[in-house]
C-alpha cells in the first residue's frame, strides 16, 4: 500500500512540481508573455496531450460505437430540450462511423 503511494507520487506529483520549479526560476529569465504560453497549451499541446492519450487506448470497436451513438443522442437531446437548431460540422463523418 505504501510503496504505491510512493510510487504514484515519484511518478505523477514530482514531475509536476518540478515542471512548476523550473517554471518559477526560469521563467522571469525567458521575459515571455502569460497569455502566449496558455494560448499555446491551449491549442497545441492539450490537443497533442488528448491525441496522444486516445491513441494509446485499446478498445473495442462496438464499445466504439456506443459511445458515439450515446453523445449524439445526448447532443440531440440538449438541442431539443433547449429548442434550438443542433449545427453539423462533419455529419457524413458520424454516420458512416455509427453505421
């Protein structure tokens, strides 16, 4: 119990405040701007992180489409309890995966 404890936290929790560390002391250094960074986490590398997370899962191709079938039907049902219009951004896309 207490190994894992310990091993979740040199594998998780240290690296993430050494990342905070490095930041702290090289940051005033580099003179970046705050807003640069986090619009580049934001649109590139929390993409790349998700890519990356997805692509590494096995799963089954029927467990797949339920998924998929589940969040259009939740999408539908937001759209209609809102009595609004749902927008498709690639609707061919989505029906050939749930067909």
């Amino acid at each position: 119990m207490y190994f894992q404890i310990l091993k979740i936290h040199i594998d998780i929790v240290t690296p993430v405040f050494f990342l905070i560390l490095l930041g702290y002391y090289v940051g005033p250094h580099l003179a970046m701007d705050p807003r640069t960074l986090s619009i580049t986490a934001y649109f590139l590398l929390v993409p790349c992180f998700v890519f990356d997370i997805i692509s590494k899962v096995d799963i089954e191709i029927t467990k797949a489409g339920q998924m998929i079938l589940y969040a259009k039907i939740c999408y539908h049902c937001c759209f209609i309890h809102y009595n609004a219009t749902p927008c498709y951004i690639d609707h061919f896309a989505l029906s050939c995966i749930i067909a």
